[in-house]
C-alpha cells in the first residue's frame, strides 16, 4: 500500500499578517510558518492505515519554497518514510487547476494506492486541491472523510454531511481522499522520530520540469475586511444588562 | 450573461443556500438555468417555477436518484458542455464541495470557491482564517461559483414563472465506480432549526454540561429553539442535529442569541444570515462581537439566570 499525503505549509494562527507592498498577498519575511492542522489529521491517518496494515510506505508531498521542507521533515520525524518536495522559487501559485496539474505531474509515475489530503488549507482555503487531483489522474474520490475502513482493493469512508447527516461510501482504489479535521488525534514526533527524518530521503522536483496547462485564476488584491456592522456595547451593572436585552427583543428586534 | 445555477435538495427540499444562488444569479445575469438534478424534487422544482429565472432542467436518471459525486459531477460537466453558459453557481455546500471540483477538473474551468460577495466582476473570498479578504478573477470567460451562506439573501428573490424541461444524460455504470449508501442520522431530531424565528445558541463559555439547561430554559421563556456551536456537539453535550455551522445547520432567524460562541469562522458561516445578533461573551475580543448587533461582555451564567428571572416576572 502506497499512500502520498499532502501538506502545506501555512502562517500558523498565531502569526502576524501584514499585507506586502504589492498588496496582493501576506509579507512572507515575517510570518512564522506551521504544517496546515487538517492536513496533520489527513497525515495521521496514513499513518494510523499502514500501521494497521503493517506495511506499505508514506510519502509526505508539499510544494512551496525551501521552507516546506520543515513540515516534510516533521512528517517524516512522525513516521512516514519518504518525502517529495515540490520546488516553487519565485512566484507561490494560487491558482488550484495549476497546483493539481504540478501535482498530478510530479506523483504520476510513483502509482500512489491512496492519496489523502487535508478539508482545505487555512490560507487560500480553496478546498478542492486532493479532489482535482484524484480526476486528473483518473481516481475515486470522495471528500470530508471521518472514518476509513481499508481492504484489499477497496476502501470504505464515512463521510460527513450537513446537519447531523453521516454517509458510508466504498471506492475502488486507487482512490484520493479528502480528511475532515478532528477525526483523529495528530501524534507528536519522538526523538527517536525526529533523529530517524535526518536520514530519510526527500526529493526535490522542480516546479520548471512539470508540464500545467495556462493559469486562470488569481489572487488580485488582498485587504483588511470593514467591519459592516454597527455594534450597540450593552454595558453597565446585571440589572442594566437584562433590561436592555429585555427591551432589544421587545421594542427592536421584536420577538416576545 | 448566461448562468447556470447547480441546485441542491435533500429530504425533499430545497437547500437554503440554493435559494441564495438563484438569487445571486439574479443579480449577476438575464438568462438562468436551474439544474436539479435526483429523485424526490417535486417541491423543489415547484419552488424554482415560481422564480424570476429562464427555466428548470430536471434530470432523473437511475444512477443519480440519490447524490453521488461521480455521477454528478459527469451530469454537471455534460449540461455546461450542452449549455455553455457564462457562469455556474452553486451554494458552498459540502455537496458542493465533493463534486464541483471534479467538474472544474474535466472541463479545465476554474472553480472559484466560498465568495462572500461581488462588485464589478471581483469576487471576494475570506483567506487566512477569515482574518484578510481577496479579490479573485479568473482570465476565463466561464467559470464556476460558489457562494457563502447569507453572501446573499433569500428575501431579495425575485419571483415569476418558467417552465421545466428534463435533460437526458448520458451516463452508465462505469462511471459511477463509488457506491454509496443511504444517509442516517446518528441521534434523530425533529429540530428544524432553519425555519427558526430565534435561536438560543450554546458555545464553550457555558463551561459544563450541566449548565446546558440554561439554554433551554432561556429558549423556553423567549419561544426560541436550541441550537450549539461545535465544541459543545463534539463533547458529547448536546445532540448533534442541533450544531450550527459549515458542517451543521445554515441558519437565518430574526434573533440569534448567542452565549459563550466565541466566533470561529465554520461557526460564523452558518449563522451570519441570522437579522440580529445578540452575543454573551467572556472575551471583549471574540470574534463573534465583529459580526453581532448587540455585543454583551460578561459571564453567560450570571446573565442568563438573571434575565430568565427577569422574563418569568413580566
């Protein structure tokens, strides 16, 4: 069983945004960069199904500039056995379509049997990277994915709908399939783990030696959102607070 | 413009988002086309011959009766190819979600996800947890949309009559490689939290179980139905069914009172449609105050007692 998982490395929560000169994307000099968390569920999870299996091989993918080599070598510090880093040097693609076709380009050849892929990513949060890529390479696909059930050729998901709904699902491999956040619980590494990554292999593609076809949607302009909403503070003591709600739903919004 | 509108239903209704596309394609073109596409869409399909919109195709296929994405997706691509229209729209649904990618791979059109708004063909998306905004464009002349709930509103419909038409898709077994089974609910409620007129909704800041009669209670005095933001589903303290948010309900009552919700933005994305907003919270910076009418800061189980009082004596 050979599973890819794709990480991006992404601002962590914490991190500053300043907008840069051009006003198109975040300053990347001073961000501090984390691996994107759903896709830390959709890497766990490989490793959960080959250790369940007892064998097979993990590959971390990420594309971006050197940074993402941190968050391929902490997947492999977690335990998967190789990683593929994606080289970006100047300009960081947004566009999802030429993302999956590098994507698609560079994994090919290696014949994957399941690739997984975090809900979306906390940046562009576009959400579809795993499911383009499982069409383009002709793949089952199947999304928001809270349980696996793996067997010999196929493998059964439980997938999450809207609004308490739940669906089981079974698709041939090989299949690309996209991890809802929380099914899981992400390990740490171990020392052992993390002295064990030093030597594992990651390979380096160049994003010049893949073939996408021509880019077609962009990120323009990015800005602070304005606040729309006037907000009435109700302070004051306990009893001046429930009056006033008291009065909001009977006089303003009018409800009892 | 020419737009076709990719419509959702399930349990023999509309989706609430799907009414806010049709909307949306109002605003943005003269031509729309409404695609339902399954079995058990009679009232759906009544629903949309009562808009202000070009027609309704219907497709019923046996291997579509209910959603599955591989199917859909290949129904989806054939009515652009058939169609061409300018614009496909569709709710950001988790539906949407699952098929519209394959879509946008087969036929090598951009999807252009999660719009909260457009102005002057700028499309503009939350990035960064919802904290910076992006203006996105596409070179293309056709591309495909969604919309986040309440980017518009359902009371903006416009209303008329059109007919419908079925579309015959070719499709057979091959395509459908994944099989999938029917929907279940893991508690069963009759809560219907979408037609609320308000809702008291419950977040972390309620601390503990047990304080969780205080929502009920509150909703009792006020008429409101109980609804909860994720952490409490996932602590096992409130049923399921009653979660709010990208992955419950997508709601939009007159009054949504919300105690302890900090605001995150797969919350925020279910109820931000809501008329009113009035927040209970802790935190003078929660996120949930950006968006609320009426911002109270302070400790939701001094206050709701208080005001429970308050409401029993009048």
């Amino acid at each position: 069983m050979k599973i890819a998982v794709l990480v991006k490395q992404v601002p962590g929560s914490e991190s500053s945004l300043p907008i840069n000169e051009s006003n198109d994307w975040i300053d990347e000099s001073s961000i501090t960069y984390v691996m994107n968390p759903p896709d830390n569920f959709a890497l766990e999870e490989a490793l959960i199904i080959k250790e369940k299996i007892g064998s097979g091989e993990v590959v971390v993918v990420s594309m971006g500039p050197s940074r993402v080599q941190k968050v391929i070598r902490e997947g492999l510090a977690k335990g998967a056995d190789r990683g593929i880093h994606i080289q970006e040097d100047e300009f960081i693609e947004t566009d999802p379509l030429v993302i999956s076709e590098r994507f698609t380009d560079a994994l090919k050849s290696e014949n994957f049997d399941l690739i997984l892929t975090g809900l979306q990513s906390d940046d562009t949060g576009m959400g579809q990277t795993g499911i383009l890529i499982g069409e383009m390479l002709g793949l089952s696909t199947a999304t928001l994915v809270i349980q696996t059930d793996l067997s010999q050729d196929k493998i059964k998901v439980k997938r999450e709908l809207e609004s308490g709904w739940f669906q089981w699902v079974e698709l041939p491999l090989p299949a690309s399939i996209s991890i809802q956040s929380g099914l899981n619980t992400p390990r740490y590494p171990s020392l052992k783990g993390i002295m064990g990554a030093k030597k594992k292999e990651i390979k380096i593609v160049s994003t010049s030696s893949l073939t996408t076809g021509a880019k077609v949607q962009a990120i323009d302009k990015i800005f602070v959102p304005a606040t729309s909403k006037q907000t009435e503070v109700i302070e004051g003591d306990l009893d001046h607070v429930v009056g006033r709600i008291v009065d909001i739903m009977k006089s303003e919004v009018k409800v009892i | 413009m020419n737009i076709l509108v990719v419509i959702e239903h399930s349990q023999g209704s509309i989706h609430r988002l799907s009414k806010e596309a049709i909307v949306g394609a109002q605003s943005l073109g003269n031509k729309v086309t409404a695609l339902v596409i399954g079995e058990r869409s009679e009232k759906t399909i009544t629903f949309l011959k009562a808009c202000d919109i070009e027609r309704v195709l219907t497709v019923d296929h046996e291997l579509v009766k209910s959603y599955n994405a591989d199917g859909y997706a290949s129904i989806v691509s054939q009515v652009i190819v058939t169609l061409s229209p300018n614009l496909i729209i569709a709710g950001h649904t988790y539906q949407t979600r699952d098929f519209m990618p394959r879509v946008s791979a087969k036929l090598r059109l951009p999807f252009v996800p999660d719009i909260v708004s457009v102005s002057d063909n700028k499309y503009i998306k939350q990035v960064l947890n919802a904290k910076l905004n992006a203006e996105i464009s596409s070179s293309m002349n056709q591309f495909i949309l969604s919309f986040q709930s309440a980017a518009f509103s359902e009371e903006d419909l416009k209303l008329g009559s059109c007919d419908s038409e079925v579309y015959e898709p070719s499709l057979d077994s091959s395509v459908v490689r994944s099989k999938s089974e029917e929907p279940f609910q893991e508690e069963a409620g009759d809560v219907d939290l979408e037609s609320a007129e308000i809702l008291v909704s419950v977040g972390r800041g309620i601390e503990k179980e047990e304080n969780i009669s205080l929502a009920f209670d509150l909703a009792k005095a006020i008429g409101a139905e109980v609804s909860a933001s994720r952490p409490v589903v996932d602590s096992g303290w409130i049923d399921s069914f009653r979660q709010v948010g990208s992955s419950g309900s997508n709601v939009a009552p007159k009054l949504y009172f919300s105690l302890g919700i900090s605001g995150a933005i797969q919350h925020v994305v279910g109820m931000k449609g809501a008329k009113s907003i009035l927040a209970i919270n802790k935190d003078p910076d929660a996120p949930i105050f950006e968006i609320a009418d009426y911002a109270v800061v302070g400790d939701v189980l001094e206050i709701v007692p208080r005001l429970i009082e308050s409401l029993d004596n009048s």
